[in-house]
C-alpha cells in the first residue's frame, strides 16, 4: 500500500527520520524550544512582578490625589457656605471646618 500512495510514502520517511534523530539525542535531551519557552515564563514573571510593584505605588497614589480632590470640593463648598450664611454661629462653625480642611490639605501635599 505505502508504494502505492508517495504521500503516505514520504509521510513514514519523516517519521522514520525523526524518530532516528531522537534516539541519536538520547533520553536526556531537551529540544531549544523548550529552553526558550522557560526563558520567556521567567521574563514574563518579572514583568508581572514589576506591574505590580508599579500598580501597588499607583494604587497609593491614586487613593492620595482621590483624598486631595475630596478636599478641594469640599473647601470650596464650605466657602461657598460662608458667602452665603447670615448666622455668625454657623459662620464661625464653618470657619473652624474651613481651618481644618486647610490643615489636612497641607499635610497631604507635605507628605507627597
């Protein structure tokens, strides 16, 4: 059947020729392929390590700029409050809220 079909023909002489050529490498030996792959698993893991030392500082960073924004609306709400308040108890409460606003702010920006 095999001299019939030269497909089938050429198909068993690859076969043959690579089976040839494992058995002349012996049992121990590792294709470069192989090699490369584990090469790149390993680039690839300190890439992620790297991300996610990165994402970890950002994530600080993010939550930081998120509190600076808080504050900022809020100390302009409170301004706003003050312009347009007639009660001086209210005022001096919104004052003190004001100070403390002003307060946390600096240290944010002393701290970043």
């Amino acid at each position: 059947m095999l001299q019939r079909n030269p497909a089938a023909l050429n198909w068993l002489k690859i076969v043959q020729a690579n089976y040839d050529w494992k058995e002349k490498r012996g049992p121990d030996f590792m294709a470069r392929g192989w090699e490369s792959k584990q090469v790149e698993l390993q680039m690839e893991e300190g890439r992620e390590k790297q991300t996610a030392a990165a994402d970890e500082s950002s994530a600080d960073d993010k939550k930081a700029n998120r509190e600076k924004q808080n504050l900022l609306l809020s100390r302009a709400y409170i301004q706003h409050q003050m312009e347009s308040s007639s009660n001086s108890r209210y005022t001096e409460s919104l004052k003190k809220a004001l100070e403390e606003i002003e307060r946390k702010l600096a240290d944010l920006t002393s701290n970043g």
